[in-house]
C-alpha cells in the first residue's frame, strides 16, 4: 500500500466489484488494493476469473458468477461474508450494450431483455443482496454504480441501452435518499468512451489522425479504466466523500460540458456546427 493511498482510510475495508475482470472493474480492482482495501470479484468469463486472481493475490477473493441471476449472486454475498465478515463498498460496474447498434423500430424484444439484464437487472439483484451485510457493517457504507455518460444525452441506434443507462441515476438518486439513514452513500459514474475490454477506442484511430482526439475531447484523449477506477476511489473513501450521495461523477474528459463545441482543425478557433469530413475514426470512404 503507497503512502499516498494510505490516507484515504480505506484500509481494511472490504469491497465488492462486479464485472471486475477487466476495463473499468479490473482497474478498480487493483486501486483498491493499492489503498489497502480486501477485495471481492464477481466475474462471469472464466479466463478473466483466473487472470484478475493472480493479479490481485490470495488475501482477496474472485468468484466466477452471472451476476444477472439472483442464484448467483447470492453465492457471491454469502462467500464475501463468509471470507470477510463484513462489506462496506459495493461497485455495480457490470454493463455493456451488447453490440446491439440499430434503430429502434427495428430492436426486438429479446434484445430490449438482454440489455436490462446486463445494465439495470443485475444492479437490483446484487445491491439488494448487498444491503444487508454494508448495513450490518456499520456507518461508512459506500454503493457506486457504473453508468455511462449517454445517460446524459442522446444517442441514436442504442436507444434501448440509453434508456436503461438513464435508469440507473433515478436508481442512484432514489436508493441514496433511502440509505442515507444508515449512513450509506449511493453514487454513479458515468465514463465517455473508454479503452477497455468491451471497447478499443484508441488503436481504432490511426496514428496520421490522432490529432483528432484534441477536437473531441478538451482533454484530448479517449478515457482509461484508471480514469474511472479513480472517481471510484473517491467514492469509497469517507474521508473524501463523506457527505457526496445521489449525484454522479462525469468521467468524460471534458464532453458533456463542451456540449456540441470543438476545436477546428489546426487549432484555428472553435465552433459548434459540424464539420464536414472523415473523422479519423468511423469508416466514411466517402466522407469530404
């Protein structure tokens, strides 16, 4: 444990984190090790169980469960009590819109399922679950629940995933008001694009047109699972964000506030309007 990590008051505290196998979980993960934290992992691809258990080391604890079913979940709440005796931060992290890209009139049902399983479903079973044993570990709790910054605007051929994303931060809001009580905190992050395992944002770009990142993003620079792991932190800390509940933590280098803004190119100014040409990223052969 760093120094620098160790004030946070995080020592000793246990932690649960789904999807924590890799991107944002995994990153998360390994932070809260360095902060002195135990840590529990709820991972459904086996590879990854195996890889984030060797990562972090025997004194923390990987389960392999499909956190959307409430058998399994469960399983892992009953092995974090069991190991630990205890849980005071919860980190829904689990999401993923499936690769599901169409327009809405031509979504089905079955997809509109697979999504609310994956993105609000097993955020219900497992903080549910989870309830009980952060109440019982007393004062202090913390529940972050990963979003994504398309909860914040709109986004079309995912209209499905957007919407259950905006469902969680009326499930954060909700849940912080009820929990206040017991001095647990709800909070949300909400990443932009993000290099992951899910996603491959950066490489997607080629070298001759990384200039480009400079006029998506103020910042410059698609997002890391570090990035999030970071607001994470922060939000498990009590110390630091004792008093913090219900709201979410933009983790988007910068674009929801620059709105439709962007730098013109050559770093000639500013404007909001779209401009006309390939953006280095999405294939557009005949863009201009």
């Amino acid at each position: 444990m760093s120094d620098e990590i160790s004030i946070l008051g995080l020592a000793g505290k246990v932690a649960l984190i789904t999807g924590g196998g890799a991107g944002i979980g995994r990153a998360t993960a390994e932070l809260y090790a360095r902060a002195g934290m135990k840590v529990a992992v709820a991972e459904i691809e086996p590879a990854r169980v195996a890889s984030v258990r060797e990562a972090l080391g025997e004194e923390h604890l990987v389960i392999e469960a499909d956190v959307r079913k409430s058998a399994d979940v469960a399983k892992v709440i009953e092995a974090v009590k069991d190991r630990f005796g205890r849980l005071d931060v919860l980190v829904n992290n689990v999401g993923d819109y499936l690769g599901y890209k169409t327009e809405f009139e031509h979504s089905t049902e079955e997809e509109w399922e697979a999504l609310y399983g994956v993105n609000l479903l097993h955020m219900f079973h497992v903080s549910k679950a989870a309830i009980p044993l952060i109440r019982a570990s007393g004062p202090g709790g913390s529940i972050v629940n990963v979003s994504t910054i398309e909860a914040f605007r709109g986004i079309p051929m995912t209209v499905v995933y957007s919407a259950f994303k905006a469902a969680v931060t009326g499930f954060t809001q909700s849940l912080a008001v009820e929990l206040g009580q017991y001095g647990i905190r709800v909070n949300a992050i909400a990443p932009e694009t993000t290099n992951s395992a899910q996603i491959v944002a950066t490489p997607r770009v080629p070298p001759e047109n990384r200039d480009y990142l400079k006029r998506w993003f103020p910042i410059g620079r698609f997002g890391e699972g570090t990035d999030s792991a970071g607001a994470a932190l922060f939000l498990a800390s009590e110390l630091l964000s004792g008093w913090v509940s219900g709201t979410t933590i933009h983790v988007d280098g910068g674009v929801l506030a620059a709105g439709a803004w962007s730098r013109l190119p050559g770093d000639a100014g500013w404007t909001h309007l779209p401009v006309i040409e390939s953006d280095g990223y999405t294939p557009r052969p005949n863009a201009k």
